[in-house]
C-alpha cells in the first residue's frame, strides 16, 4: 500500500513500506499518523481534496508583450559573459 504524508494539505513525501510492514513500524507514532493511504499515481506536491488527492495546477507563465525573444546569439554573448565573470572569479585571465 503506497502513503502520503501530507502537510498543510499539501503531500510533502510518498512512502511505500516493505512487504509485510505496516507504516507505523516504519517511522515513529507522531510521524506515522502523517501518513495517508494514498493510490500509486500521488506525489509530492499533489493536494489534498476531500477524501482524495489532486495534482496541483500546472504554472502557466503570461506572456510578456513587452517581452523580446532571446535569440541564440543573444544566449551566446550572455554566455560568453558569464564565462568571462567565472574565469574572472577563479583567477584566470579571460
């Protein structure tokens, strides 16, 4: 049987006990009765709904208008910089 231990209605972690071993000799009591039965599907992340859990909403970014696309040679000057600043940091001349 998988569990979830689930905080602020949130699932912090899954556990999955060994065959045969029951979730509350796995960790001690106070952490044991965190844990719910859960399907095999939940993960760390998912909420908490009534009886059941539910994946979170994915996060959707807005598009800025004013926002220009990144070009490859505008990534690759950004990246030359951030080679120069590192070499920079390490003691090595650019």
């Amino acid at each position: 049987m998988n569990y979830a231990r689930v905080q602020d209605g949130v699932v912090a972690e899954t556990f999955i006990p060994p065959a045969g071993v029951e979730i509350g000799d796995c960790f001690t009591a106070e952490l044991a009765a965190q844990f719910e039965p859960c399907g095999a599907d939940v993960q760390s992340g998912w909420i908490r709904e009534g009886k059941g859990f539910a994946a979170p909403a994915p996060i959707v970014r807005k598009a800025d208008p004013e926002e220009k696309p990144q070009t490859l040679a505008d990534l690759q000057k950004e990246f030359a910089a951030l080679q120069a600043k590192l070499a920079k940091a390490m003691g090595a001349k650019p």
